[in-house]
C-alpha cells in the first residue's frame, strides 16, 4: 500500500522490540466480541492511482458544472474567478500540511497570513477587529446571536425577513436548545428590504437584529437608522454578508454602525464547492473582543525583540475554559482563510473596486434585458450583482426547464422557500465577473421561451 | 547521540542569530527570510489582476456607494507569489517531516485527493444547482455514508457538520432531541476529565451541565464512579475512545450497558477512530453517536486549522432524530431529503445544522482515501499506527516517565510525563528543545489528567528509519532536562523565531494591523 512505509520486517523487528509476538497482542485491550473477524463487508481491496482517479472521474462527470454554460446561480454562495495563484499558493505543503499554529515559532507563516486576513476582513466590513474564521456564514451567524446573547444579557433576536432561509434555519435549530427567542420573518416581492418592519419590533428585551446586506433578495438598504434604533435600545445590530465582493462598491455595514458583522467569504478565493468547505467572517467593535468566539491570532515579540504572532485571548476558548468557553468551535477553515487573504492581496483595494464594479455593471445590463422579457418583472432596482424577477409564472419548472437546455438560470424562491406560495413565482439572478453578453442573451431568449 | 548533525552543542552559546555568523543588513539569513507584513509592502494602488472594465448602464446602488478609502494594499502577482512562498517557509509541516502531535493525527495527505476534489465535476457546481444536475455529487455524499456506516457499525450517518466539535454538536443535539421526544429533561452530561475540551464546550453550547467523571490510575473511565453517578438527570455520558491517554476503555461495553440501564445515551468522540478503523467497529461497543474527523482518520489535510469534516454515524435509537440534509437513494437516483421533502418520515430531524449540504471538497477526499486503501489497507492503517506509537513508548519508557506503560501496551499514541526531568524543567522546554531537533513538538500539557503530559502520535505513515532517529532525538533531549542542561530553557535557537511572549499578546491584544501613526495615537 503506496502510503504505508513499514515494510514486513520493519514490522517484525518493531514487534520484537514492543514484546508483541503478533500484531493481535497490542489490541489485547479491545474485548474480543468487538474485534472484527474479517475484512470490512463489500470494501475491495486497495487500488491504485489510477484506479481511484477513473473511479473519482466518473463521478464527477455526472455533474452538470457551474462552467458548462450561462450560469446565474446565487443566493450565499456564488461564481466569481479564483486567480490560479490562490490555488497554486494554497498546495504548499507547508500551507496545507500544517496544523493549527499552536508551536508559534515554527508557525509563523500561517500565525502573520492570519493576522494579515483579520485585518483585511475588519477593513472590509469597517469594524475594528476579526477573527481567524469560522466553519461558514451560516455557523458565524449563529454564533453572533449568542455573543448578542452574553453582551446583553437578553435572549430575544429579530432576524429580518432577507436573512438567508438556512441561515435562519440554522438558528431556529439551535435556538430549540438554548432557549433564545427568535422572531423571524418570511420576505416580500417589495422594492425595499424589511428595515422599517424590524425598526417597529425593537424592544427593551430584544438582545439583538440580525439583517442581511445585500439580502437573499439581493436588496440593499441603508442600515444606518436601523443601527441607531437598537442603540436607543441597547441592542446590538448584526449584519450578514454573503457576498464580499459587495463591499468593494456599496458602504460597509460597519460605517453605517453594525456592531457584529459576520458573513461568508466563499466568494472570494474559494470556489463553489457545492456548498463547503466554505469560509465564516467574523468582526465586531474592539469592546466585544473578549465575547468574540473562535482563534485570534495576535502581534507580540520574542525574546530577542523580534516581531511575532501567536494565537491569543484563548482564555475565551474550549481548550481552556472548556465549559465556560465563548463556543465550542475547535478546527475553522484556515485553508480558506488563507485563499481569502491570497486573492484579496491580487485584488488589492484597487482591483476589489474594478472587480465590484464589473459584478454590478454586468448586473445592470442584465437586469435591463430581462426586464424587457414579457413576464418578467423587477423586483427591486436597489442592488449589488443579484436581483429577484417576478415571473408571470412559477420560477422552479422554469429554471428546471433551462437547466435541460444548458442555463442555470438562478435560484427559485420555491427551492429556498416552499411553505411560501407567495414568493413561488420569485427568481434570484446572480450576475458576477463571469457572465458574459452571450450568457445574458441565452438567459434572455430561454426565460422568453419558458414563459411563452 | 548527544550531539546534532551540524555539530552544535548548547555549551557552544549562541551569538543571538543562531548561527554563530555576523549580523546580516537584512536580517535574513541565507534561506531563512524574513518577511514584512503586506501592509507595509503594498499599495492601494496596486493589483495582481487584470480586470476586464465592463461598460455600465446608470449605477443601481441606491445610493450607498462606498466612497471612502477601504485600506485594502494590493501586490502584483510575482510579489504576491513571493510574499506567501516566503511566509510559507516559516511553516513546519508534515510535508517536512515527523509531525507527531497526540490526538491530531497528522498523516501524510495523499496527492491524488487534491487532484479529485479539484475535479471542476466537484469543484465548480452551485449547492442550489437542480438535483438533477448533481447526481455525481450526491452519489459520492451517498458512497462515502455508505463506507462510514459499515466501518463503524452503526445504523446511519449525519454528513453535514463542518468540524470534529460540529458533529460533537450533532451527536449531543440528536441525543436531547430523542430524550424530549420521550418526554424526558434530562439536564447533565457527563465527561472523564481527560476528554478533549470541545466535548464539555459542546455540552453546554447545548444548554447542558457538565459533570466530571474520574479516571482509574490506569487512565481510564471509572466505571464504578460512572455508575454511582448515573441517574435520572443524566442525559448522556460522553467518551473518547480510544481515549485520550492512548488507551482503549476496555469496559466500553460495560460503560454502554450501564449507561443505557439508566435510561441515558451514549456519545462516542471519535477522534481517535483512526487507530481501531477495519478492526473494530463501535456499533459493536453500544455507542448511539459518534463523530468522525474526516480531516484525521480520512486524512484530509489539516490547513494550518481547517477546514475540517465531521460526519455524525448514529445508532438505530438516534437515526431518526438526524440533522437535514441527507441523502437517498431512490428509484431514479439519489435525492436530497431537505426541509421542503422531509416529509413524515423524516418529521423527527431536528433541523438544519449549516447551510447547504456539508464539506463535499472533503467527502471527496476522503472517499479517495477510503477506495485507495480499501479493506486490507484501513486495517493496515490501524495496525501500523499502534505499532508505531507502541514502539515510540518501549523504545523511551526508560528515559521518559510514562504513566500508563505497566498496564500494557497502547493504542495510537504514547504518552510520557515530565516527572523526573530536573527540578525547574519542563514539557515545555522539551517540546521547545524539539524544534530545534527538526521536528513539530508533540501535544503538551494534554490531556489534563498527566501532569506535564507530553502526547505523541507518529501515525501510520512514518517510516522506521524516521521513528528511530525521533526516538534518538527525544532521548537526547529528555537526558538534558534530566541532566539539568540550562541552554534547553532558550530553546528553540534555530527556528524563524524564538519563545515568543504570549503574556504581552493577550494583555495587549494587536489583533489587526494600524498604520505606525494611527498606532501611536491609539497609546
């Protein structure tokens, strides 16, 4: 087997020195009724390279890709091009082998990549610090409405109506257990997000308001009334960013007073992946830090004065609080964190702005030619590289029967929301970099065709 | 061998770079670079992509277009690539050599699983793609859940959570939903104080007490505390096994029995299944739940912290009480069970844990994984690694203390002591000491129940030649802290840096970067 190096007489010699006279006496612990008898049911025998590889192959040529055709699909995870260096950079071995850097001085390379990620994030939500990452979007937000929970000693969360589906599902899971109290919300075919509504249900119990920019609708509103409302309250605002590649164009939810931003940073440097592993973006204000869940990495020096990083404020984390630790979170997507801070460094400020600015211009154009399609009706005409069109009929068939002719159309709201009959005829368009006229007219000339 | 390879002895000194030589103007030194931060190497201005302009119709931002500088520096792509490679240098990793942390399971990470999941059939499809267009993708969720199951014993698999302590999550959530299903409120979950701190961090993160349980001193469960302790307000009993200590719990099945006499669950860690896969299947042992790192067994890489995997494999009792989504085999394919198609028969999940469908570039991976090692080849992984942490531990016992040697031999990993090092030296010094040998320390001061523990697992895929220059190596350290050698306490003298002050780090925290004048008016 190519990946075991003990060679039978290694073996032998290894077993004489332990005092074993077979392999069998160092399981003398394992009771016999758990031992197996055999080998595992059905698995064959090892295969090689080759073997896996065409196997491995097979199954992926089942799969009709992002790459295939025009392709629009959205809604928290999206298409955006990944440079070939991220993915280069990302197989170091020194990178991808690693571990955790809890040796710091011969971890450096990943501890100065995290502090340097930390502060890209912080920077593009306009908070002052954060974290080393977390498993997704979806798991970062529920752990914002617990941090909520700790800094305000309440347990009520309004979550707005544009809050992505699972991640309210997520929350409504974990909120059975924990006993905070969510008031949650269906979204409207409307031209502005729930922001009004949610300003309404503040009270002095409410612990904090989770809102998304842009929302799964794709809709962007100021949040700077809605901060100022859970202040008068003290309550805290959480904003959730699905899509980053946003703040290159619009006003980061920080600026606008959000207290706790947290979001899926997928788009970029990560890739589709059909849903993981993804990247979880944590930030809030300085004064929480010490209720942030998850790594921290910090600057400090070495006994010679030399610059350094080392994880730090794990006083809050499970390894030593245990118990009475922020979260329970151990392993977090460095990996991803690390392909973030790759492609955002390629970016850079000025190539983040371009980059935003083609997502939104290509957005633009296509939602002027499908609003020209007859059927086909615009929700809204505040957004970033999403938009939500109203169908003269139900989006799903529609999108199913583009997807035969080789468009992935969008995401239906019937997918994402099918207890809402309402919502049904409701299809969310993503636009990114990747889109081209081509794909715009395909995409065009089949929703004619469907809703004909 | 008291002596390394190039000749340096501590007594020698050091002349504060390391090498003995002159300062340098940069304060590199030869290989060993330094590197600045990206802020102070690149420029707002500065971009390693060409970004095609797209003409735009009138702007549709509703007016909240972000004006203000973001402060985000760019690098051209050569700056880029050097700015990482050179960072990259300062990493250790398995890559370059023994990495034996306990409990970690740092292995080799085959080649081939990065070229599978970099196959665009799975790397480039939409989670919310129609289901139709993704049978590949479901058809490997529903492989991997297949081998999982059968290597396990179990009656089901959660493939959704993100992390060991995700699927720990996972595990203790099915469990109370279960327990409340029956109309019980069982309110403790109890935990051996040498478990990982995840397990008791996982327990109250879902609304539970956490109780200890004491350890024999032979390092296991003591099972007559356990059952005094049993009751009606015990939820669950939360076991690692192989535990922590290295050690198989022999009386798991005893432990299971009692648990379930008292009308309790049991919650297997499974992080340690990497040392028992094709020889025991823990469906045989009476665990209802237990997590699987798919990033230690199944070798999928660590990262430098993640991303990891953590399926939950379920007994007959929790199978309907499984977290959405999951996948099934139908007449004309493989479905997605999600909210929407749930239905009566799956009415009893207890909801949506993560967005989407789980960590497929892992799946991937570790389906790889499985396939290339096939039955003969998991069994071998097992064997090997017993083997080698057995070795590990006969081959030191004589120079390190090791407290559990007498009770016989150990699974997967080794554990030692500093009892006996001289008075005023610690694990820390010779985990410190190590580095300089040219390896990654081994877990220090876990678990809690070995004073000064030093827990070392070298994993299958270290060859002899290396585990004896290893063993050389942490003789040749320990017989220094036994000997008092003071030079241990600057150790490491080699590395891109020496002890670094965490003190200062968290009294202080600098967690982003500030420009020097914005941080001199921070003070």
């Amino acid at each position: 087997m190519r990946y075991l190096p003990l060679t039978p007489s290694d073996r032998q010699a290894m077993l004489a020195k332990v005092g074993a006279k077979t392999i069998d006496d160092l399981f003398a612990d394992v009771p016999e009724a758990a031992r197996l008898d055999g080998p595992i049911r059905d698995l064959p025998p090892h295969a090689s390279e080759m073997a896996v590889e065409r196997h491995m192959s097979r199954l992926a040529a089942k799969n009709q890709t992002a790459g295939d055709g025009p392709f629009f699909l959205g809604c928290g995870a999206y298409k955006h091009h990944v440079p070939a260096t991220v993915d280069h950079i990302i197989q170091r071995g020194e990178f991808l082998t690693a571990y955790t850097p809890y040796q710091p001085e011969i971890a450096q390379g990943t501890l100065q990549m995290l502090f340097e990620f930390q502060t890209q994030v912080a920077r593009l939500f306009g908070v002052d610090v954060a974290n080393a990452s977390m498993y997704d979007g979806s798991t970062a937000c529920w752990e914002a409405i617990t941090m909520a929970r700790r800094v305000t000693k309440r347990a009520k969360a309004i979550l707005s109506g544009g809050l992505h589906p699972h991640y309210v599902s997520v929350a409504n899971t974990m909120a059975k257990f924990t006993g905070d109290h969510l008031v949650t919300a269906t979204p409207t075919l409307t031209a502005e997000p729930d922001t009004a509504d949610l300003i309404g249900q503040i009270d002095d119990d409410t612990s904090c308001v989770v809102v998304q920019y842009p929302d799964i609708l794709g809709r962007i509103g100021d949040l700077s009334d809605l901060a100022d409302a859970c202040h008068a309250k003290k309550a805290l605002l959480i904003a959730v960013v699905t899509e980053p590649v946003a703040l290159g164009a619009i006003k980061s939810p920080g600026e606008m007073g959000a207290d706790i931003v947290v979001g899926e940073g997928q788009s970029i440097g990560v890739g589709l992946q059909f849903g993981g592993p993804y990247l979880g973006l944590f930030g809030c204000s300085q004064k929480l830090v010490r209720q942030m869940p998850g790594r921290l990495c910090g600057e400090t020096t070495d006994s010679e004065g030399k610059r350094g990083f080392v994880l730090t404020l794990s006083t809050r984390e499970q390894h030593i609080r245990r118990e009475k630790a922020t979260s329970n979170i151990c392993t977090n997507s460095g990996l991803c964190a690390l392909a973030f801070s790759i492609h955002m460094t390629l970016l850079g400020e000025a190539g983040l702005r371009k980059l935003a600015a083609a997502n939104h211009a290509r957005a633009c154009q296509a939602a002027e030619r499908l609003s020209k399609v007859p059927g086909v009706e615009l929700v809204s005409d505040a957004f970033f590289n999403e938009f939500t069109v109203k169908l003269s009929q139900e989006a799903r068939p529609v999108v199913r029967a583009l997807a035969d002719r080789g468009v992935l159309a969008g995401v239906s709201l019937g997918r994402l929301f099918p207890e809402a009959a309402e919502l049904a005829n409701g299809l969310v368009v993503a636009v990114t970099e990747t889109v081209t006229d081509e794909d715009i007219e395909a995409l065009a000339t089949g929703l004619q065709e469907a809703l004909a | 061998m008291s002596i390394n390879q190039s000749g340096w002895r501590p007594e020698m000194g050091n002349s504060g770079n390391g090498c003995g030589g002159p300062a340098t103007y940069t304060g590199n030194r030869a290989l060993m670079l330094e590197e600045p931060l990206l802020f102070e190497i690149g420029k707002l201005s500065n971009t390693g992509l060409d970004i095609e302009e797209v003409k735009a119709p009138a702007s549709r931002l509703g007016g909240l277009e972000r004006k203000a500088d973001i402060g985000l520096p760019g690098l051209s792509e050569p700056e880029t690539v050097r700015h990482y490679t050179r960072l990259s240098r300062q990493n250790y990793a398995i890559d370059l050599g023994l990495f034996p942390l306990g409990s970690c399971t740092m292995k080799h990470n085959p080649r081939l699983n990065e070229r599978v999941a970099r196959m665009p059939g799975f790397a480039d499809i939409h989670p919310l793609q129609p289901v139709d267009t993704v049978q590949g993708a479901l058809e490997v969720i529903h492989q991997l859940a297949h081998w999982l199951v059968t290597l396990t014993g179990m009656h089901s698999v959660a493939m959704s959570p993100k992390a060991g302590a995700h699927g720990e999550l996972c595990g203790i959530l099915a469990i109370r939903a279960a327990l409340e299903a029956r109309g019980d409120t069982r309110s403790v979950i109890l935990v051996p104080e040498s478990a990982h701190g995840t397990n008791p961090a996982t327990a109250a993160f879902a609304g539970y007490k956490v109780e200890n349980i004491p350890a024999t001193k032979d390092g296991r469960v003591d099972l007559a505390a356990l059952q005094e302790r049993l009751g009606p307000d015990v939820a669950a009993v939360m076991i690692t096994n192989p535990n922590t200590c290295g050690l198989f719990e022999r009386d798991m099945k005893a432990i299971s029995d009692a648990v379930h006499a008292a009308g309790a669950l049991v919650y297997c860690d499974g992080a340690n299944f990497n040392a028992i896969v094709g020889r025991v299947r823990p469906g045989d042992l009476g665990v209802d739940a237990m997590h699987i790192n798919l990033h230690k067994t199944f070798s999928t890489p660590h990262g430098g912290g993640g991303p990891g995997s953590g399926p939950v494999v379920f007994s007959e009792a929790l199978t309907s009480f499984a977290p959405l989504p999951f996948v099934e085999k139908t007449a004309d394919g493989f479905a997605l069970v999600e909210e929407e198609t749930a239905g009566e028969h799956h009415a009893r999940s207890f909801g949506r844990m993560v967005a989407f469908h789980g960590q497929m570039g892992m799946f991937t991976r570790a389906l790889a994984y499985i396939l290339s090692h096939g039955a003969d080849g998991l069994k071998q992984v097992a064997e090997d690694a017993v083997l080698n942490a057995n070795y590990i531990l006969r081959s030191l016992e004589d120079v390190l203390d090791a407290p559990f040697a007498a009770s016989g031999p150990c699974m997967h990993e080794a554990i030692f002591s500093d009892a006996g090092l001289a008075e005023g030296f610690t694990t820390l010094d010779i985990a410190k000491a190590l580095i300089d040998e040219g390896y990654h320390p081994m877990t220090m001061y876990f678990p809690l129940v070995v004073h000064g523990a030093m827990l070392v697992e070298p994993t299958e895929t270290e060859s002899k030649d290396t585990l004896d220059q290893f063993i050389g190596a942490l003789r040749s350290v320990a017989e220094r802290a036994k000997a008092g050698d003071e030079a241990l306490k600057g150790a490491p003298y080699y590395a891109p840096r020496r002890r670094l002050d965490e003190t200062q780090a968290a009294r202080k925290p600098v967690l982003v970067w500030n420009e020097p004048q914005q941080a001199e008016a921070a003070e």
